[in-house]
C-alpha cells in the first residue's frame, strides 16, 4: 500500500515538472524570441530545484533514491509520449516527418 501511495504522488509532482517546464519555455521564447541551449539547461534547473523544493514542503522531507529514480522514470515517459503524439501529428498520408519541422515544434513547445 505504501508503494502505491509513493507512485500516485510522483505522478502529481512529474505532471507538475513537465507544466511547469512547458510554461517557462514558452515565456522564455516570448521574452528572447529564440531558442537557446543556455536557456534550456537553466529552465530545466529552475523546474528541478522547484520540483525538489514542492516535493520537501508537501512531504517534510528530502526524496529517497528510489522515488527520484520513479519521478525521473514518470517525466521520461511524460515527455516521450508527447514528442510521440508531436511526430505522430506530423505523418500525414505519406509525407514523412521532417526533421526540421521536428526541432521547430520541440523548439515551440520544450
């Protein structure tokens, strides 16, 4: 039972990640009007450091190894089923997905 309760909150907290990272990335587009690793990688710090921050305020506690290893686990699948519905989105009837149409959605949307 105690397991199941551990994956039910990881859940809150990767959905909350993966919003949270989206939201920055399309202010942070508006504001520069360009896409930038550098950015990237800062976004991406600001949602870890605040999704870590979130989890140690609600629990009162720091994460155990294993709930990091289920909430990097959940965020990856999170995120890859969206990049698999943004390549889906992209086949047509027999077009094939460019990889330049690709990168500016991921660039839009990541």
């Amino acid at each position: 039972m105690e397991n199941n309760q551990v994956t039910q909150s990881m859940w809150k907290y990767s959905i909350g990640g993966f919003a949270a990272a989206l939201a920055l990335q399309i202010v942070t587009l508006l504001l520069l009007k360009t896409f930038s690793i550098g950015a990237s990688i800062v976004q991406a710090l600001i949602v870890a450091y605040g999704v870590r921050a979130w989890y140690t305020r609600s629990a009162k506690r720091l994460m155990t190894s294993a709930e990091r290893k289920r909430l990097l686990l959940q965020y990856a699948i999170l995120v890859g089923l969206v990049q698999g519905g943004l390549i889906a989105g992209f086949r047509l009837n027999s077009m094939p997905v460019t990889l330049g149409g690709y990168l500016v959605v991921l660039g839009i949307s990541f």
